[in-house]
C-alpha cells in the first residue's frame, strides 16, 4: 500500500470497459480480494513486467475469447 504521498504522486489515467468486460472484471477483482482498480494496476504492472497475467478460472473468460 502506498501512503498517501506516494499516492498523490502517482500518474492517473481512465479506462472504459463494456458491462460484460467489467462484469469479468469485478468477479476476477472479488476472487483475489481487490478492487477493480487495484485489479487492473496489478495486470498492467505485470505485463510492464514481461509476467503474463494469473487469470482465474472463470466460466465469464470462455465467451470473451469468442468476441
């Protein structure tokens, strides 16, 4: 956690999800007790990383991959 300084200091940005992305989203987020947001900065940071992504096992992921 950063405090809030840190916090203060830190770039922000908006992304824009459609209702079935964010759904996804918010059940990945509560799987792993954390927020959207949280959620989203911890994937990103991994990619940055050069790590892929843990995703959960979620019946939601099957039908994204068919859009």
């Amino acid at each position: 956690m950063h405090s809030r300084q840190e916090a203060d200091n830190m770039r922000r940005t908006t992304v824009s999800f459609e209702d079935d992305q964010f759904e996804l989203l918010e059940k990945w987020a509560d799987k792993e007790i954390r927020t959207v947001p949280n959620l989203i900065q911890a994937i990103v940071v991994s990619v940055l990383r050069g790590e892929p992504p843990h995703v959960p096992d979620l019946p939601e992921t099957e039908k994204m991959k068919d859009k």
